[in-house]
C-alpha cells in the first residue's frame, strides 16, 4: 500500500443515494483491480475533517483517472485534492474460466461490484444481477444491457433461485455489516442444499465491505472468523470464501 494523492475532477449526482466522482490520479492507480479500493481523506477547502479515512470503491478505471461512487452524505467540489492510501484488499478471486457468474446483493449499493460487472461483461462471460432491499434503488440504466437484473426479494430468495445456483460458475454475495454473517450463513447452506457434492473452494464468496479503521491491518478491528484462523477484511478481502468462514 502506497500514498499518493487525487484530484477530485467532477461531482455528478446519479440518484438519491449515490454520488460518483472522477478523480485525477497517479497512473499507478490503473492497476486497481476489482474488490480493491482507496483508502481516501480530503485534504483541501473542505470543514469535514474526519480522524478516519473512508473507503472509496472506483467503478471505472483509466490511465490517471478513477472514478469512485459514494454515498452523498459529504458534498465533494472540483479541485479538492484527496490523500488516498492504496490498494486496500486483494483483488476479487475469480474462478478460472468462469463463463456464468451470479452476483447478489442485498439492502446495500452494489458499488463494490461494478467494476467487476463491467470487466465480466468485456470479457463476454455471463452476468445475473439479483438486487434486493435498497439495492434495488440503484439505477439501473447505469448498468451494462447485457447484464441480467433480477429483483430479489427480502428474504434473500429471488425467481428461479434454483436455476440461477445451478448455472453459476461462481457465486459473490454483497450484504451490509449488520447482515453479513447471517444471510451468507443462509446462502451457503442453500448452496449446499441445490448443489450435489462438496462445494468448491472458491465457488461463493462474500463480501465483508464494512467500516475500516486502520486499513492496513493493524488494529485487528475487521476480524472475520474462519476455519483454520481469523481473517481480516482490509487485508484479506473483501472477498472471503465462505467455505472458510465460521458461521457458528
Ligand atoms: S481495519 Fe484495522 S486491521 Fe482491518
């Protein structure tokens, strides 16, 4: 992880939830891959000093430009120069040669898989997107065509929950902090219900997306407890396979 620093370009309003944000950046930042984020604190013309860094997940990556979406709780101006400590996380383990890939997210912006989606998409491999709860409040004109939308339902159950496990090559699950070990609990046992045999290491993961305080994994604050030792999610995640993962 390395210090640089960020200029905020333009400001753009998507919904009522969401603000995106291109940043001007260090060429080095062109190497983020999906899961990986910026560790951000604004430095300038700004009266919001937070102590801690947030964590910003860019939706589209370019030779010196990221773009990142964020919820619009802090208004961001054009010409505000951001210290970002990057990357925070590992890169989102991707199954190789995955041609059918299920994602699903409930009651949370589907932020930290955009870029994924995207990348998926380029690559021509299928994408089904199962948005439930507030997640259902993205909008979704922003989102590739060829990605297909499926609405969820509260109890993280969704039209043809069968066939769209069945036909996955790889499952990634997005869930807020209050929910996370419950409902991916839930999702492994369904998992394991529909399919028959031993669930591959790496078919589901989920995603521990929750408020960092180090980032760099010192603090111990974002322990995740697995089978055959704790994980942390600055520095392990986002993404962790939930056949390692201590339900109970
Ligand atoms: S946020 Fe400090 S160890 Fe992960």
């Amino acid at each position: 992880m390395r210090e640089t620093q960020a200029i905020i370009e333009r400001v753009r309003r998507i919904s009522p939830d969401l603000q995106q944000i291109d940043l001007s950046t260090d060429a080095s930042l062109s190497q983020l891959q999906p899961g990986q984020s910026l560790f951000a604190h604004v430095l300038e013309n700004t009266q919001y000093t937070p102590y801690l860094r947030e964590q910003w997940y860019p939706i589209a990556v370019g030779a010196a430009r990221v773009v990142v979406e964020l919820p619009p709780r802090q208004r961001y101006h054009p010409g505000q120069v951001v210290s970002v400590l990057t990357p925070v996380g590992r890169p989102l383990p991707m199954r190789t040669g995955a041609r059918h890939v299920l994602l699903i997210v409930h009651d949370t912006p589907p932020t930290p898989l955009i870029l994924l989606a995207h990348q998926l998409i380029a690559a021509e491999v299928a994408v089904t997107l199962v948005l439930s709860g507030n997640a259902l409040r993205y909008p979704l004109e922003l989102l590739p065509p060829q990605i297909e939308i499926i609405h969820g339902d509260t109890g993280w159950a969704w039209p043809e929950q069968v066939q769209t496990l069945g036909w996955a090559d790889q499952v990634i699950a997005l869930a807020p902090p209050y929910a996370q070990f419950e409902t991916y609990g839930a999702l492994y046992e369904t998992i394991g219900q529909l399919r028959a045999g031993a669930i591959p290491d790496g078919f589901a993961l989920g995603l521990f997306d929750q408020p960092l305080a180090c980032g760099t994994g010192a603090c111990q604050a974002c322990q995740v407890a697995c089978h055959g030792g704790d994980m942390l999610a600055c520095v392990d995640g986002p993404a962790i396979d939930l056949k390692r993962v201590r339900f109970r």
